[in-house]
C-alpha cells in the first residue's frame, strides 16, 4: 500500500511540474489573473517564501535575510501559522519587517492538474479556507496592507483569481522559466528530482536570457525529509551573485507597486 501511494504522489508531482513548466512568459506581468513579474525596467527582485507543513528552514532563511539587509515575502499557510513549533520564527519574521502573507489554510488543491479549468473546490469553500488563513494571521497579530496571496502548490485558473478579485485580493506566483520552485522535489521521485545545482544552473540561465528584472524567485522553506540537499542552504549565494550583478532585493509589496 506504501508503494502504491508513493507511485500515485510521484505521478501527481510529475504532472505538476510538468504542468508549471508549460507556462512562459513574453514580458508579460500577468497568467490567470495573477501577477508573475513586476516591472522590467527596474533591477529589482522579490526573494518570496511559501511553507506548510515542513518549515526547518525558516531560522537559517531569517538568519541570511538579516544578515544581507534584505526583506524577503513569506506566503505560510493557516496551519503553519497556528503551529507552536513554528510561531517563534515566524514572529522573528513578522519583527524583522519581511512581507508575511497566505497560502491557503489547509492547502487545498484548487484545480486539476491537467485539466486546468477544472475546479476541485467551490467558491464558499474556498474563500473560507482563505479566511481561515487570514483568522490565523491575525492570532499573531498580522495584517496586511496590501493583500497579495500566493496559492497552494502555486497552482491555480483565472476563475479562482477573479475570486479572490472580488475580495480585493490579489493572486500572484513566482516568475515562470525561473525554475527555483522545483525544490521541494526528493530523489525517491525518479526524473522530476530536481538537485540544488540544477536548479542553479536554471535560474542563471533564465537570468542570462531573460533578465530577473521584476522577478519573483520562489523557494520553500522547508521540504520533505528526503530530500537533505536543501535549495535554502544556496540563498547566501545566489543573493551575492544576483548583486554583483547591480540586482537590488526587494519585498513584493514593493516590487508590485
């Protein structure tokens, strides 16, 4: 019975990251009602954090951030919120002036994986699970000013955007092509794994062709325990690279303005 879950989780991700890797962009800021890139004429980048229900990462993330002077956008779902393990450092978050958002209270998916426009969810189950988040956020005393959200698996249609619209909510996700959002991917998942230097090696490319102007670089702070080559421990890193290359870092509220 294990194997045969792990063949069906491992089909669902493939399809999933199959799924994302279809999506490009040609200088546009926007795919299905939310907003995949700020503005291209400025070298400015979002560093944006999603979490769930692994977030070992989160104190070593906070430590680079504060270290490099730099105010990243953490996107935590309602659980993780409400999680006396985690509330410490998200509270260190919250303190140190990063850009603290949601991401679903239970992590529902929205949609099929590959019939896109399929809904999995209502209209009054999802806008509640949101809200649940946003209760969440509240208990430690969060609110924000400008209601970005990033979805659950960062998977979405515009029907669930225009959703959120009328809440005066706005969905964004990570800049397309730039790859870092497959580290949460282990090696038991065969081809779909996806190690620290490959998805390096995607993000400079992307950067190579395209520019990061605007982007939104994705990276989650905790992942599955098999996988030990945690994407997080390149964050030092990428962020001197992405300077020396005159890239300024900034929150999304900022980026998106």
């Amino acid at each position: 019975m294990r194997l045969i879950c792990l063949i069906l989780f491992i089909y669902n991700i493939s399809a999933y990251v199959f799924a994302q890797s279809k999506i490009t962009i040609k200088k546009s800021e926007s795919f299905q009602g939310a907003i995949i890139r700020g503005n291209l004429d400025k070298k400015n980048i979002s560093l944006v954090f999603t979490g769930d229900e692994f977030f070992e990462g989160i104190g070593s993330i906070a430590s680079t951030l504060s270290s490099t002077k730099i105010k990243g956008s953490f996107f935590l779902t309602g659980r993780l919120y409400r999680n006396k393990e985690a509330q410490n450092a998200i509270l260190r978050l919250k303190n140190d002036g990063h850009y603290m958002g949601p991401h679903s209270n239970m992590h529902l998916l929205y949609n099929d994986w590959k019939l896109r426009d399929s809904l999995l969810v209502s209209k009054d189950s999802m806008l509640q699970d949101l809200n649940n988040n946003y209760k969440a956020m509240a208990s430690l005393g969060i609110q924000e000013q400008k209601r970005y959200f990033i979805p659950p698996f960062e998977w979405w249609n515009s029907q669930v955007a225009s959703w959120c619209k009328e809440k005066n909510i706005q969905i964004i996700n990570f800049t397309p092509g730039t790859g870092t959002n497959a580290d949460y991917t282990f090696p038991q998942m065969g081809n779909s794994y996806k190690s620290s230097n490959e998805l390096l090696e995607r993000l400079y490319k992307f950067e190579r062709l395209h520019g990061l102007n605007g982007a939104m670089i994705l990276i989650h702070i905790g992942t599955d325990p098999s996988r030990t080559d945690k994407f997080y421990d390149q964050l030092p890193s990428i962020i001197n690279d992405l300077k020396a290359k005159g890239y300024s870092f900034v929150k999304v509220d900022e980026l998106l303005k």
